[in-house]
C-alpha cells in the first residue's frame, strides 16, 4: 500500500467520501452462494480486504469450498466484542500451525485467531506492520517503523521482528532498508524487499539478506527502484518486482541466483502482484504513468524454470474487460482455479474473480472494501 505522490488527494477524498457511506453496505455478514461443492483436501480460502485507509474497514471473508459458499466480514461475527473490528488497512495474512494472523498495517497490530472459527486469540503490537512469514516456530514481519508520511528524506530505517508464535512476544529487530515490504525465507535466509516508498522521488532500491541464526542484515543487494514483492522458485532464483518511478523507470521483473545472492537478469514486464504456482508465475500489473498520467492494466504468465514471458495474459475470455482494477491474485493448489480481485474504485465494495485453469470465467461475487490478500485453510499438498 505505498503511496504515490499523486494519490494522495485521491486516497482524502475517497476516506470522506467512504466516512459518508453507510457501513451496513460493507460490514453486514453475508452468505452467498457461488459456487457447487468441492471435496479436496483445501477446506477454504480466506480473504483479507484492507479497506480505504484511515476508515477501519479492513475486514475478512471466506470461501467455503466443501459448500460453494461465500462468508462476508466473519471477523465481526466471530468476535462482536472487538472494538473497530480488525482496525485499519488489511496488509498480509497467513496461517502457521492452529493460528490465522492477519496484519493491519496502520492499526500497527497483527491479530491472532483461530484459524477454523477465526475467534481472536491475541494481538501483536509492530508499528507499520507489512507482510508476514513463519519459519520454526517464529513469525517474521516487516515494519515501516516509522509514520505514513510522504517524504524524501526520511529518515526512519524499517526492521524485520521476530516473533514467538507460542507467546506472541516482539524477541528482536533487525534493521533493514526504507519501508520493507515482502519477504521471502529460503534456507536459513531472510530476503526483504526494500521500497522506499514514502521517499519520493528519492526509492530505495536494495533488497536485504539477512541471516536468520544470527539474526543480523548480513547483505544488500542492489536490484531496481521502489522494491515491493518477493518469490522464491525451485530452481535457485528470487523474483523481485520493481514498481518503477512512474516517469522514466518503469516497473520490471527482476531475478536474483539465490546461489550467489546476485542479480542476473530481469524480464520487459510490469508487475503489481505475482502468485507462483508451480513454475507458473502468474502476473497482473496496474502501472501508473505521469507521462500518460493514466493506468496501463496488463496480465500475464512468466516460466520461472525457462526464464521467460510465456502469455502476455492469463484470461481468455474477455472477463479482463470488467476488472477496473486487479488487486489481489491467487492460484488454488489443486484444481488450479486462478481468483483475482477487482477493488473497483477504492471506496465501493470489491469483486472476487474465479478463472478455471483455462482462464475461463467461472463466478465472481461482491468482496469487502479493498480485497487484496488471501490464504488457503487445509492440505495445500495434492
């Protein structure tokens, strides 16, 4: 959710705009059915909706498999006691072990909770809290550390926490980049997409290495401007997206040999979001151009194993025409269905798109505010 200069009025406006509305529209749970049922070994997909940021409407859905049904704002439901619901912006959610955590960036908090019947169980406390990973019984996060505030010599370094996930204790800090947004762990590493995203014009470009037994930034690799998401493959690469400077850099896929920890190439592709399945690495980019000073939406298929763009959209049925703006993507592990979320126009309700594996469109039903992140609850093995 880094800001863009010229968003600013925009994302005012749309908090007015979204305070004026009734919130029935947006929190009232709702059960809709989509789709017939599946008997897999995936139970469910959870959907975190961030929300118009300053409204506390982040709120969490679900998409029941086993009954084809679609659960609007069950956090609410769950725990009615919990004062302004999951809070503000939705940035990242996962499951490890008995638990669903979802992170609320500027509530600057993670909330636990049960991970069937999404009853809260605890709380952790990171100011400008991003993304979230799990490795041997410790959540790793990544944090702005500092305020939401656009400026181009800021001065607060962001930190990745370490967290027991036994006792939902902060253990450590390890200082990295300017506003860190996703990681990745691949063996006993920590690799940390730095954005520099509140120092306009003024990115950061690295991503850091850090070494998780030691737990200290070991490395800084220089890839490209304004640094966001982070994959790994199975063949020894890291897939780094680069947002650009929206003039003369353009937004890119990067890819870093994990065997050195250097970067090797990178491929002519816009990236906003990626989803890897398997050696499929599926795209959808919303690049914003102050050159056009208009958005270019593009899809796409990239072959990690071949290092190369193999379909320049992965919807074959025209269904692209009704997103207005792709937000969130994932790939069900089993049938291979494709959903992607539209956010519409920031303030209304969003839209969860179903694709087959063919790209065909399948269902599509009314989201929260902001749909952008999911997780699948159940054996993600076949």
């Amino acid at each position: 959710m880094t800001i863009r200069i010229n968003n600013v009025a925009a994302v005012c406006f749309a908090i007015i705009f979204a305070s004026c509305r009734k919130d029935v529209e947006i929190f009232k749970p709702v059960v809709t059915p989509v789709d017939i049922p599946e008997y897999s070994s995936i139970q469910g997909l959870y959907l975190l909706n961030e929300g118009n940021m300053g409204t506390n409407k982040s709120t969490l859905d679900y998409f029941d498999c086993t009954t084809g049904d679609y659960h609007r704002n069950i956090f609410s439901a769950a725990n009615p006691s919990v004062p302004k619901e999951l809070g503000d912006v939705g940035n990242d959610i996962g499951i490890y072990g008995s638990k669903l955590y979802a992170v609320i960036n500027c509530s600057s908090k993670i909330e636990v909770m049960d991970k069937f019947t999404v009853k809260r169980t605890g709380q952790i406390d990171i100011p400008n809290c991003r993304y979230i990973r799990f490795h041997e019984g410790y959540a790793y996060v990544t944090s702005y550390a500092g305020p939401v505030r656009i400026n181009p010599n800021y001065e607060q370094l962001g930190f990745v926490a370490k967290v027991d996930t036994a006792t939902f204790q902060v253990l450590d800090r390890c200082i990295v980049g300017f506003q860190p947004d996703e990681l990745e762990i691949v063996g006993n590493k920590i690799y940390v997409a730095n954005s520099g995203g509140y120092m306009f014009p003024n990115y950061e470009s690295t991503v850091s290495v850090i070494d998780i037994p030691s737990f200290t930034e070991i490395k800084r690799i220089e890839v490209a401007r304004n640094l966001h998401r982070l994959c790994a493959d199975r063949h020894g690469n890291l897939w780094v997206s680069s947002r650009g400077d929206y003039y003369k850099q353009p937004s890119r896929l990067y890819r870093i040999d994990l065997a050195s920890d250097r970067l090797v190439d990178s491929l002519d592709i816009a990236v906003s979001n990626f989803h890897l399945d398997g050696d499929s690495l599926y795209i959808y980019s919303v690049e914003w151009s102050y050159i056009k000073m208009e958005d270019v939406t593009t899809y796409g298929i990239v072959d990690v194993a071949k290092r190369e763009i193999v379909a320049r959209n992965f919807i074959t049925d025209g269904t692209e025409q009704k997103i207005k703006i792709p937000y969130g993507i994932t790939v069900h592990p089993i049938t291979k269905d494709i959903y992607v979320t539209d956010a519409v126009n920031y303030v209304l309700p969003g839209v969860l798109y179903c694709f087959d594996r063919n790209g065909k469109h399948k269902w599509d039903v009314q989201t929260g505010n902001i749909p952008a992140h999911f997780v699948f609850l159940g054996e993600l093995k076949e």
